[in-house]
C-alpha cells in the first residue's frame, strides 16, 4: 500500500494540514485534515518564531486531525524568500545547482554565504553560446528555513522536503477545470500574498507580495476605529460592496486600503505578460483565506480585465469519507490550497 504523506502549511494564522496518498490508477486520495491556530508571534510572516511553541501545536495537529503518517512536506513563502527568471548553459540538474552560488551573487538581495539556492527547470532554448535551461532560482535565508525544519523535528516529524508554497499552489490547481493553458494563481494569506503563473501546470513565473488580509483588516480597524474582530467581520459582511447607505462608509475605505494589492497585482501580471508574450494569461485563480473578502473577486477582475474564479483545490484529489470534501468546500477549502499542493509533492 502506498504511504501517505501529509502537506503542512505554516502561518501566523495558524497550522494547517493535509493527508493524501499517491495512487498510481486514479487521483490521489485525500485522507484527513486539520487545522490549529498559534499564539500571536510564534510565527511572523511564514517564518517560525518560538520553535518550542509551534512543535507543540504541530503535535496537537496531529493529534486532532489523527494522521496516520509522519513524513511531512513543509512550506515556505515570505519576504526572505523569492523566485527569479534564470537561464544558465545547458547542463545536468546537479552542476547547474553546484554552480548557482558563483553565477547569481548579483541576483539575490542577501550574502550568497547565507543563502539556500535552488533551480527549478523549465525548458530549454538556443542561447548566443549554444543551448540554454530556462528556469527558475528559487532562493531563501537559511535561517527562514531553519526554524520551520527544526520546530517539525522538535515534534517528532519526518520532514521529506520543504517546498515553495507557489510550486504548492501550482500544483493544487493543474488539474480539472483549472488545468490547461496559461492561468495565474493568486493566494491571498494572512501577511503575504502569492502569485504564480504557470503554463500547462508548469510554473513560469512567482512573485511573492508582502500584504495579505490580516494586513487589510488592521488597516481598515484603524481607519474606521474599530476592533480587529469588528473589521473582519465588515470585510466578510461588506467589503467591497456597498448595498446599504449605512455601509458606504466601510465599502469606501475597504476599496481605497485595497487598491494598493490590486495595483501591485496587476503590475505584476503585466510584467509577466510583457516578458512572455507568446503565454498570455487566460484566467486567474483567486484563494486562500484573503479570497473571501467580499466583492474582491469582481473588482480584480475588473482591475485586470481578466476573468476571475474562486478555486477549487480539491479538483486535483479525490476525498475518502474520513476526507469529508464537503466540510472543506464549505467556506473553508481555499484556506487548505497550500497544504493540499505540498501534499502532492509525493505524487508528482
């Protein structure tokens, strides 16, 4: 029987995870999942804080959501992560990746020495010197991913890999309705926000923006002077569409805090889009916990001129009764996409 291995998706938000089992005749399987939530700093912006607090939560994860395995696979997505167009002479996947410290000192904002370098290929091209690899550079600090690795040993876990959370997203969502041509993924967190383009299922391009909803909500508490509680509770309620007269206030300020997201979302689907002309962009795949901001969709759209969807990341899996798609679908699936994609790593 094929063994399972259970995505974990680390934020400020909280844990949450996600068991799948590879089976060769049929999708994937999804077995269990389960989320918990994290005392305020344990983890800031995707990045493991108190290792000693979140180990603990990681094993009331596991507890909770009684998976039965504990090889995990890790995600990582922060500002001290990032992922950049790259081609380098045509090589094997092992000297290309000996290489990249001497060949992208100029392309990292951080001391190569402190960095961990990573290249994902994509195709290959004629250069002016003879074939070329076009891919990605996908480098991190080493610090950011020292806490998230040791937190999961801490708690008895077996970590298989830790994974971009846009290679993740990418892979949640290249199947079914989603899958074909060029679309971009566009998760919306708690502190960051992430676009990843691909083509046919293959990632073409990532940029990893650091706001997300949290950020929103704070924001908006603060200009309309109210709670933290009572500002989510607009954004879900109200946000960007005001029916009521009573609400216009909070549809105004929600539109103006949200404009500086949507114009750096759609500066960088341009960038892509000038860079590769030859792939346009036929539609976008809005998730994660910040999708849900009322009328966000709709105005993206608009913002963009492309046609938005809420995604499914369940398209991509089939779910026992102990998965209980119908639980996830309801309200809360776009929250797992990240951990149901680095799940799929072992199916890849």
């Amino acid at each position: 029987m094929a063994k399972s291995v259970v995505g974990v998706d680390i934020s400020a938000a909280g844990l949450r995870a996600v068991e799948i089992v590879a089976n060769s005749k049929s999708r994937p399987a999804l077995l269990r999942f389960h989320t918990v939530a994290l005392p305020a700093g344990a983890v800031s912006r995707g990045e493991v804080v108190e290792k000693e607090t979140v180990a603990t939560a990681l094993k009331q994860l596991w507890s909770g959501g009684k998976f039965s395995s504990k090889d995990a696979v890790l995600g990582i997505g922060n500002a001290r992560v990032f992922a950049r167009n790259l081609s380098v002479p045509k090589m094997s996947l092992e000297q290309i990746r000996e290489s990249l410290p001497f060949q992208v000192q100029d392309m990292i904002p951080f001391p190569v020495e402190d960095a961990v370098l990573d290249f994902y290929p994509i195709s290959e091209s004629a250069g002016d010197n003879g074939q070329v690899i076009d891919g990605l550079l996908v480098g991190a600090v080493r610090e950011a991913l020292v806490g998230n690795v040791t937190a999961a040993q801490l708690a008895g876990l077996n970590t298989l890999e830790v994974d971009l959370n846009a290679f993740a997203l990418a892979r949640a969502f290249q199947s079914g309705a989603s899958a074909g041509g060029t679309s971009a993924v566009i998760d919306i967190g708690a502190n960051t926000t992430t676009v990843v383009v691909s083509t046919d299922g293959v990632p073409q391009f990532v940029r990893i923006i650091p706001t997300g909803g949290s950020d929103l909500t704070t924001a908006l508490g603060s200009k309309l002077n109210v709670t933290v509680e009572q500002a989510e509770l607009m954004k879900r309620t109200v946000g960007l569409t005001a029916s009521r007269q009573e609400d216009r206030a909070i549809g105004t300020a929600t539109m103006e805090l949200t404009a500086e997201l949507m114009n750096s979302l759609r500066t960088t689907l341009a960038f892509f889009a000038n860079a590769k002309q030859t792939a346009p962009i036929s539609r976008i795949i809005l998730t994660g916990g910040g999708s849900n901001l009322r009328g966000f969709s709709s105005a993206l759209s608009e913002y963009t001129r492309m046609p938005v969807s809420i995604g499914d990341p369940l398209g991509a899996v089939t779910a026992s009764t102990k998965g209980k798609r119908g639980g996830l679908i309801n309200g809360v699936g776009g929250t797992y996409s990240v951990a149901i994609g680095l799940a799929l790593w072992a199916a890849a």
